[in-house]
C-alpha cells in the first residue's frame, strides 16, 4: 500500500508540464502530465510515483498533514527514549 502526503504547489513549470511541490519541508519537482486541471501556487495535491494524481481540499489537507506531524513527534519521543 502507498500512502501519499498532502504537498503544496510552490512553482509552476508550464514548459515542462511539471510543479516544484514542499511535501512538509522537502522540495521536489513532479510531472503534472496526468492533470486534467490546472495546477495553481498554493494547491494541494498528491503525488504518485513522481506524478500528481489529483487536487485536495486544503482543509483535509491541513488535517492530514497534522496526523502525519503526530506520527513523526511519537516517532521522534520513542526514539530519544530507546
């Protein structure tokens, strides 16, 4: 199973059909070939091996990120402990 984090549009490269997105502080560069829509500065989208998959609600994206946040803080807390 793959999950996929929420991740912000942050540049927008139209002769490459590609976005530069910050996936909760890493930036990268995906394809947006597979995009029906288009892409804005400031969406949330998820990402597949490289390509957009779809645009997210920035609300569920919001609450997303922060369930991951938990996860990698209780990951960090055990990991100090052992």
């Amino acid at each position: 199973m793959c999950l996929s984090i929420p991740s912000q549009v942050v540049e927008i490269h139209l002769s490459e059909q590609a976005v530069t997105v910050d996936t909760m502080g890493v930036k990268r560069k995906v394809s947006s070939h597979l995009m029906t829509e288009p892409l804005s500065i400031g969406d949330f989208v998820l990402i597949h091996i490289g390509f957009v998959m779809n645009k997210i609600d920035t609300e569920d994206a919001m609450a997303s990120l922060a369930l991951y946040q938990e996860i990698v803080q209780k990951l960090e807390a055990e990991e100090r402990e052992s």
